[in-house]
C-alpha cells in the first residue's frame, strides 16, 4: 500500500474516533511509520480539528532526532504535535511496532490513582476480562496491568518516563495512561493498533461501570 493510501486511512481514523468523542477540540494525535524508512514516522500537525483530518495533515519526523525530516515540504504552517514525542518513546522502545494512537477516551481521563511528581509511574491492574485476548494474551484469568504515568504539564517529561519504563518493564498490555489526559495505544500496523484502542477502551469503560 502506498504510503498516501496509508496516511488517507489513518486521517479516516482520525475523523472516527472524532466523533466517538476521544479527539474532541483538536486534542489528540496520530502517527505511523513511514512505509519505506523505518526511523521515520508521520504524526498528525498541532492545532487540527480530527473530524476534518486528510492525509495532508501528517508531517514526516525522524524518530531519533525528533525533528521533520529535512528537505520534506509540506503545507505552510504545519507543525508536529506537541506529544510527538510520546509516539517518539514507543517507537523508540518497540521498534517492532509500526502506529500509536493518542486520544482523550473519557474513561481514560476519570482514571486516578495517585501518581505525583514524585512518584510518577504506577501500575493499574486491569479486569480479567475475555476482552484482554485482541493484546494477544490468552492466560485464562489473565493478571495485567497498565501504566499510568503522572501528568506533567511538559509533555516530554512525560514522554521521558514513558520511554524508560517501556523499555525497562516491557509491559504485557499495548497501551498506557496519563492520568486526566488521555490514553496512548500502539500496534505493529493501523490495524492492530486500532483493535488495541478498542479492547483498552471497552477495558476502562467496564471498570468505570463496575466502581
């Protein structure tokens, strides 16, 4: 698939999940991996209304740098969101995964358990539920659980602790939490990763019922 064709459906997801109401504003942002140079990913621009996203709206960044890739031109104006650098860590920790997904689900955001400065990280134990199989985990009573990273009002504070408890725990469960801001998924491709938002929000929505 070319790599226009991808950023169309990616843009298409976006204009979905807009109207579930998990990017409403401009919050929220997607990336993927370029098709033919895997240290290149393309996130959505900053400050962009999801239900109007094209394909047009994605810039190309270079993975370990964090900067748009040079010599690309693009619409004039057009910047990289502010939490790319959240996309950075994933992909910095998984290599191996190829679309992360950053949105405001609300069940994500009624998500508190205490994490601080001082304490940044702490792990949310997730319901054993038969929903845990789309992660590829078919442990009968599954016992997982999520990161859930303090909200620091730089997002690459944020971005800097994600990617080392990624790297260091490797967690079983494809997505994390930042508390009162938003959930973060990731998968090999659009697909997976999509399937991963929809197992982790169906995961929060029947935790919120059971409280």
């Amino acid at each position: 698939m070319s790599q226009k064709k991808i950023l169309t459906r990616l843009a298409e997801s976006g204009v979905l999940y807009h109207s579930k109401g998990w990017m409403p504003g401009t919050a929220g942002n997607l990336s993927i991996k370029d098709e033919k140079d895997p240290n290149v990913f393309w996130v959505s621009g900053s400050g962009l209304d999801k239900n109007k996203l094209t394909r047009k709206d994605f810039l190309p960044v270079e993975i370990q740098s964090g900067k748009v890739l040079e010599g690309w031109k693009g619409r004039e104006g057009l910047k990289p969101s502010a939490e790319t650098s959240i996309h950075r860590a994933v992909y910095k920790a998984f290599p191996e995964m190829g679309c992360s997904l950053h949105v405001h689900t609300p069940e994500s955001n009624l998500i508190e358990i205490g994490v601080s400065k001082e304490n940044p990280i702490e792990d949310l134990p997730l319901l054993p539920l038969e929903i845990i199989k789309a992660f590829g985990i078919w442990d009968e009573n599954p016992n997982v659980a999520v990161p859930v990273l303090y909200n620091y009002p730089k997002v690459q504070d944020i971005s800097d602790h994600l990617e080392k408890h990624l790297i260091e725990t490797k967690p079983r469960v494809p997505f994390c939490i930042i508390e009162k801001h938003g959930i973060t998924v990731w998968g090999k491709d659009l697909i997976q990763a999509n399937r991963h938002l929809e197992a982790a929000d169906f995961l929060l929505k029947v935790r919120a019922m059971s409280k």
